[in-house]
C-alpha cells in the first residue's frame, strides 16, 4: 500500500484552513493533496499549494470581503 499523499501547502496553513472547514455543519474537507469544499458537485473553497485560500462568493459577498479583508481575486493558471 501506497503512503498517504500529503497537501503540498504548507502544514500551518493546511491546519488553519482545516479549523475553518470544521467550524462549519455539513461540509467536510476533500482533497489529499489539494484540500478543497463543495457542495452538490461545485468546488466553493480551496487552499493553493502556496497556502493561499481561494472561496467562490457571490458577487455582494465577494467585494465586502475584498474590502473588509484588504484581500484580492485568486488568480490560478493565469485565470483570476
């Protein structure tokens, strides 16, 4: 039997994003190597291998987030 595959972010980062998923009902972390959530089939959060947290929000959502959090679009492949 082959070892577990481990996330390639980085393992403070991996626990983090690990007690976020936790502290929400119903939605479990998938993902050995890329941790990510869905729901019915669509991805709606992921930790990049750099440990960057990347969420879908709707759009209200997503620019009160960028702006309370000073954050930015997630950019992956050259595709924000």
């Amino acid at each position: 039997m082959s070892p577990k595959a481990a996330p390639s972010a980085p393992p403070d980062r991996v626990e983090a994003y690990d007690r976020v998923v936790a502290a929400v009902p119903d939605v479990e972390r998938k993902g050995a190597t890329m941790p990510y959530t869905s729901v019915n089939g669509n991805m709606f959060s992921y930790l990049d291998a750099s440990g960057s947290m990347a969420l879908r929000l709707s759009g209200a959502d997503r620019a009160a987030f960028i702006e309370q959090f000073a954050a930015s679009l997630h950019e992956a492949y050259g595709i924000v």
